[in-house]
C-alpha cells in the first residue's frame, strides 16, 4: 500500500470517528423549545414546566423561546424551516391543526409533513357555561330554546378562528341550534362578560373559569370529553347532553422539525418520558387544568393531530368561517 492510501484511509476512518463522536454528543449545546404565543398563557408555562427537568435529564439549558404572532404562525414556520438538528423544538397545542384549514395560503407549513411528534403532553376538555343566574340548566333546555328562536341566545369565545369559536361552531353543527356568536379578544374576556350576563353562554377551559365558577358566577352546562371529569362528577359529557360528536379536548404536544434524526427523537421521547413523570411537572400541569394524558406517545400525538386536522377543516368549511 502506497503512503498516499494509507493516509487517505487514515483519513476517511478520522473522519468517520469524528462524524460519530459529534453524532454520540447530541446534545452538546442548549435546545430551545419555541413557544408561538407570548408570555403567560398555559403553553409558555407547559414549555416553561417541561423545559426546567428536560434540561436536567439532557444535561444542557433548554431555553424557551417564544415567537408569537399570526395567530401562532409566525412561531410554528420558524420550526418548520430549521434544520432539524433536535436543537429547535416547538410547543404545539390545538391552533397547530386549525390553522392551515383558517389560513390556507398563509400558512407556510404542512402540520404533517413538516414536524415530527416527540410527546403528547397533556390534554383538557372544554366547558360549555352559562351565567349561574340563567334559566337555562342543561344542553337540551339551551337547544330548544334556541331552535325555537334562531339567533336570539349569543354565545362567545375567545376569538375569531380560537378553539371556543369552533367549538361552538361544532356545537351548532352538531346540535341543529342557531346561537348568534360574538367574538372576544381572549377567553378570559367571554367568560368575563358572560358572569357579567353580557351574553348567554361560552366554550372554555375550567382553568379559564374555575374562580368565576367558585364565586357562583358561572353553571357548567356539558363538558367535551369522552366520560365525566373526575372534578366535575355533576357535568354530563355532550354525548349524555343528547349532542354527539362533541368529545373534543385541547392538547399540548412536543414537536420537532422533520428532518431531525431519528436517534435524537428517540432520545427526546425517552426524556420527556421521565420529564413528565416527575413531581414538579404533574404539579404545574394541574395548576393550569392540563392532565396527562392515557397514552403520551409519539403515536399517540400523530393520532391527534391528524384526527383534528380533518375535524377542524370539516367544521371551518360547514360554518363558512373565515379570516381576513
């Protein structure tokens, strides 16, 4: 062998070592978990929970960086354009699958395509209230009430295009109801006005609820699971309210670029599964009414993604709603 090939083999074989070291070393330097909401709402202080023990479990800071702006879009492109070197993570949660049905054109990913499911996080069903004042008590009283005068009960939510917006587009759909809807900025302001008896019912959270419904402001009327809440035993689901297809929940899930490794995601799960199992992270998830979920897989997160992708496209395209 001449020196030329034995150096081009010594070479090539460094070359191989170092590519496999710098491989084996991930991560090596801090992972950012972007957020695309600002500061304060419940997915910064899920990304805020999970990043604190996923540092300690990787051994590197996570850092969470929120992008927000266009309605979560601005965030979520940014992710869906990085390398995918499982240094770039995204907090994703239900607006991740309305989005490119509300948006179309705008919206410069593909929910599937674009990103790889790390863990689903955690999960919450939504409320339908009433003003505790309201002679209105159950989901076939509010029916009947508003079939018998189309239009005349109002219903809010936090926004045009926002989960309690199609959630209540969802409820007429399903329900045959006509409820006029009234849009807030935020679902603290519906729940706000309708304690105030501004309006007649709301979808929401029970976290963005729970000190309105323990001043006796607010009567939940049904909630959007599939059995009761254990926290709520009284609150029949939709589907004993006589309503069907309404077991929907919000969600929260871990999402990394497409193109990242697959060895680095498999690293990422196997994290978050020792994340969410620790005392910190169950506490601060109940804080804001998020449970875990039966299954936090990253099956499970595909399943949901999926299954909300075509929910929410079928309800935008039968309520007609736009955005402009």
């Amino acid at each position: 062998m001449t020196p030329f090939r034995r150096s081009l083999i010594a070479a090539l074989a460094l070359t191989s070592l170092i590519g496999s070291a710098a491989q084996a070393a991930w991560p090596d330097q801090p992972v950012h978990i972007v957020v695309p909401y600002s500061p304060g709402g419940s997915s910064d202080v899920i990304a805020r929970a999970i990043g604190d023990e996923l540092g300690k479990v990787l051994g590197q800071p996570v850092i969470v960086d929120n992008r927000a702006g266009a309605g979560s879009m601005i965030g979520t492109q940014y992710v869906a354009q990085d390398a995918g070197n499982g240094y770039t993570l995204l907090l994703a949660d239900v607006p991740f699958t309305i989005v490119p049905a509300l948006y179309q054109e705008k919206a410069r990913y593909d929910a599937e395509k674009n990103f790889a499911p790390i863990a689903l996080l955690g999960v919450a069903p939504t409320y339908l209230f009433v003003n505790e004042k309201s002679p209105i008590r159950s989901v076939p009283e509010l029916v009947k009430k508003a079939k018998a005068d189309p239009g005349a009960l109002s219903i809010g939510s936090g926004g045009n295009g926002s989960l309690t917006h199609l959630m209540a587009a969802l409820f007429m759909i399903n329900s045959g109801a006509k409820l006029t809807h009234i849009p807030y900025k935020g679902a603290a302001a519906s729940v706000t006005d309708l304690a105030a008896g501004q309006i007649d019912a709301s979808f929401t959270t029970m976290a963005s609820a729970t000190a309105l419904l323990q001043a006796g402001k607010l009567r939940p009327l049904a909630v959007s699971s599939e059995q009761r809440q254990k926290d709520t035993p009284a609150v029949p689901t939709f589907g004993e309210a006589g309503v069907p297809r309404m077991a929907v929940e919000s969600w929260w899930g871990l999402m990394a670029p497409a193109g990242t490794p697959k060895d680095v995601q498999a690293t990422l799960t196997k994290a978050m599964a020792k994340v969410m199992e620790t005392t910190v992270v169950k506490a601060r998830m109940a804080a804001v009414g998020v449970a875990a979920p039966a299954d936090g897989s990253p099956a499970a997160l595909q399943k949901i993604v999926k299954a909300d992708l075509v929910r929410w496209q079928d309800v935008i395209r039968k309520a007609d709603i736009k955005i402009d």
